[in-house]
C-alpha cells in the first residue's frame, strides 16, 4: 500500500474529528451525515405517508425482482466460483495479519460469532416455514414440481438448502476476506472502500470512497431492518401461540423497541462483554433446540434425510442455479432472486465482522470455513426442523396438515405436535429474540465503524444511534407495510442489495489484484 495514503487518511481524520464532534459522535465523516439524512428521512415518510410508501416498496420490489434477476443470479454464481477458486490458488497460504499472526479467538467462539451473527433468526423463521410453503405450492413449487408430492417434498428441502447454503456464504466470504486482507495485512481502515485501493487508489478517500461506504451503510441498515422485522413477526406470533397476545403490528412495533433497547446495552458493552456473551449463549439454546426436535421428532426420517437431502441439494445445484429458460421463473424470482439479494445486503455488516474476528487464519482457513461449516450445519438444522414438519404434513398431524396458514407460526405449529411444547415454544421465543439481540448490536458495532472511517473504538453514543436506527427502520417498515409488512421488508433489502452487488464484482477484482501485489 501506498504509504502517503494512509498519512492522508490520518491527517484528515485528525482535522475533522478537533472541528466537528457532536454529542460524541465522529460526524464529521459525510459518510455518517448523508447515511444518517437519508434513513431519517425514510423514517419520517414511512411514518407520515405509510400507505404512499407501502405502494411505492412494492413496486420498487417488485421492478428489481424482474428486471435483475439475470444480473444477481450470474453475479453470486460467479462469486461461488471466485470463493472456490481462490481456494486452491498458492495465495490462499496468506495469513491473516502476517505469517506470525495468531487467532484472537477460539475456534469455537469464532464458529459461534460468525454464524449467529450470520443467519440467526432467518434459520428460526423459515427452518419450518420454507420447505412447507414449497411443499404446499402455495407460491409455486421449485422447478415446477407438482405440489404435494414426494418429490415436491424432496425438492422443498433442496431448494431451502440452496438458499441458504454455499452461495449465500459465498457472498459473506468474499467480503470478509477481502477486508481482513486490506484490514490485517496493509494497515487500511476497517470499512468497504480500503478494499478498493488496488483499484482507484487514493480516490478512496474521497467521493468515490464515500460513496462505497454510503451504500454499504444503506445496504447492512435495511438488510438488517429486514431481519429484525422478520424476528419481530415470529416473536410476536409466538406469544399469541403462547399466551393468546394479539399478533398484530402493535405488538411486533413493542418488540423491537424492548430488543433495540437490550440492544443498544449489549452495543455498549462492546464485543467481549456483549456479543461474544450472546453469541456463546444463543448457540448453546439453539444446540439444545435443535436435539430436542431431533429426539422427539420422526427421528429416523431425520437421520436418512442428512444424506437424502445433501445428496439432492449437489445434483438439483445446477438447474435451481440457472436462469435461462425456468418454467418457474415466478417461484425464482419471488425466492431465488430476492435470498440473495438479501444476502448481499447482509454481507457488508457479517463480512465486516468476519474480518474483525478473523485475524490469524489464513485464507484458506477462512473460506473453507465460511463456506462449509455453516452449509454443514444449516443441513443439519433445517433437515431436523423441516423433515419433522413435512412428516407431519404428509401424515395429517397438527395444523401443518392444512397448509403453512402463517409463515410466523409454522415453526410452533410443529413443536405444538411434539412433547413440552409450551416448553419448547418458550425457549423458541426466547432463540428469536437473543439472535434479534445479537443481529442488531453486531450490525450497530459495523456499521459503527463504517461511519466513522474505519475506527474500531468510535464514540459509545455513535453505536447506540446506529442500534437505534435499525430499530426505527424495522418499527417504521412494519408499520408502513400493514398487513403487507412482509413484502415491505423484503422490498428494503432488495433495493439496496442490487445496487451493492456491482460493489462486490468489482471487490473480487480488487482482492485479486491486491493478493497478487502481496
């Protein structure tokens, strides 16, 4: 790396932080301002105008959703290979940090941080909720399949695999290499544009790097918004399954202001002492869970389907992949298309803390991990979860034997037919809203350090504003959203999660080039 660079860097931080300091925070970055404007005003319509808004989210989800679907789908099919291919290139022998960097973490704290901050609550909500919507073909059926049949059912478990297995990770490890490279190995700030030097150079510190990092900021807010709102809607369905509170908006606006709070306490407590510690604890829930519904569920079908379904998932890899000539096109674009769009917006916030918890591995180490521990682990999750909810589809146990009615109810429709299920639905409750914790505070702490040019320790009021602000997203998505709240979700992250795509092609590139240089 050029050195004047980074002294560049530094003397303008220095200026800017003696003549703009507002409460504490690092403002005088124009990242910060004009990401702060732009989700305030968002805010702001959304509560004055929500029914003008709601209109315009769904025709803005539904432009990009036909429009560039040949786009997302080539652009994440190449990041996989990109992924795949640097895996067994001589450069995936650099280390992390240099040749004597050493991890900061245990592997298994490590594992813990990267997933729960990674997939959380999208497991819990459509571990259950996916398989029988595709089952059922209540939206149509993956590749046309005939709805209600064995091989729906074969094909419900492939495609939920597909959406949440080597492509979407792909997506993260991309970005989280690419900025622990530049991070570790070159001393650049930690934020989106230092993975652009090889490409502009010094222009990242200006405009052209500002801009990087504004759609980075709108991209992990309103994917995270997404999320949250996701996590809200089950919670919320769950305490009706619970206790009988009513499951509307109201009580899903309540549940993300009380989790933003705890929220913002855990963003204060910084890494260590508050995601660590969450990350650890939602793991261990989520172990206990998931062996429990092994234990009680259809435990043998369960057992052949780790293989049955990994084997479906490889051979059906190819046709769910591509995009020319789908007699599904609509299934695909309603799912397929907006998965990874949604993963794109994730990727700034996970791959950023990928890169801040990776040091010490080598690349290597780094993309094997990212992408098969978590594919071999979400196998194992959604075939226990969404085998036992087939099984009892297919067998005319409990409500699931009449369709998937509400997607934020499927997965305690299922425990329900399995023993302690107020037990069960409890501590089900309890995953979502620690996951909901664990999202928000590490995607405050990231999006923390965007902001602020790339500092690691700016201002504990800067970290609660952002905590806040996804709170408000998601509250003012839902509210504008209705009883259509669910598209409203999935149109935030859809419109921001294309336009960063065209960032991450050209950041392979960038790392590329950067790894080549050394």
């Amino acid at each position: 790396m050029n050195e004047s660079s980074y002294e560049h860097y530094e003397t303008e931080h220095e200026i800017g932080q003696d003549n703009i300091d507002v409460l504490g925070m690092d403002v005088h970055n124009p990242v910060f301002i004009t990401s702060a404007l732009l989700i305030i005003l968002f805010v702001t319509t959304t509560i004055l105008f929500p029914g003008g808004v709601n209109e315009a989210l769904s025709d803005v989800k539904s432009w990009f959703l036909t429009t560039f679907d040949w786009f997302l789908m080539i652009s994440v099919n190449a990041i996989l290979l990109f992924c795949l291919v640097l895996c067994v290139l001589p450069l995936a022998r650099i280390r992390l940090g240099g040749p004597d960097a050493t991890p900061d973490f245990s592997r298994a704290s490590w594992f813990s941080m990267l997933f729960a901050a990674g997939m959380g609550i999208g497991l819990m909500f459509w571990g259950v909720a996916e398989p029988m919507v595709y089952y059922n073909g209540e939206s149509g059926t993956p590749l046309g399949a005939e709805p209600l049949t064995p091989h729906a059912a074969d094909l419900a478990m492939s495609a939920t695999m597909f959406h949440w297995g080597l492509h979407g990770w792909a997506i993260y490890a991309t970005v989280g290499l690419s900025l622990a490279f530049f991070y570790h190995n070159k001393g650049m700030p930690l934020t989106i544009r230092s993975a652009f030097y090889p490409l502009i150079g010094d222009r990242i510190w200006g405009w052209s790097g500002h801009l990087i990092d504004i759609v980075a900021v709108l991209a992990t807010i309103f994917g995270l918004a997404t999320t949250l709102g996701l996590g809200a809607a089950q919670a919320s369905g769950g305490l009706y399954f619970l206790f009988g509170i009513p499951d509307e908006i109201n009580t899903r606006i309540a549940i993300v202001v009380g989790v933003s709070f705890i929220a913002v306490i855990s963003v204060v407590r910084g890494l260590d002492g508050g995601v660590k510690v969450l990350s650890n604890v939602n793991m261990v829930v989520a172990g206990l869970l998931l062996l429990f519904v092994f234990i009680a569920g259809p435990t043998l079908i369960i057992t052949k389907g780790f293989g049955t379904t990994a084997v479906n998932y490889l051979s059906d890899l190819l046709p769910l992949s591509n995009w020319i000539g789908r007699n599904d096109e609509t299934w695909m674009q309603d799912w397929t298309i907006f998965y990874w769009a949604w993963w794109v917006s994730w990727s700034p916030f996970v791959g950023m803390f990928i890169a801040r918890i990776s040091r010490g591995r080598t690349i290597r180490e780094l993309i094997i991990a990212v992408l098969l521990v978590p594919a071999v682990v979400t196998l194992v999750w959604m075939s226990t979860f969404g085998l036992s909810a087939l099984d009892q589809a297919q067998n005319g146990i409990g409500a699931l034997a009449q369709g998937a009615s509400s997607v934020n109810l499927a997965t305690f429709q299922m425990l329900e037919n399995l023993p302690f299920a107020q037990i069960t639905t409890g501590l089900g409750i309890l995953l979502v809203l620690v996951f909901f914790v664990t999202s928000s505070d590490s995607g405050s702490l990231v999006i923390d350090s965007i902001t602020a040019g790339g500092k690691i320790d700016a201002p504990v009021t800067q970290r609660a504003f952002w905590a806040v602000m996804q709170g408000l997203i998601a509250g003012a998505l839902l509210f504008g959203g209705g009883k259509e709240a669910l598209s409203a979700l999935q149109a935030g992250a859809v419109a921001t999660g294309v336009p960063f795509t065209i960032v991450l092609l050209f950041m392979c590139m960038s790392l590329y080039r950067g790894l080549k240089g050394g």
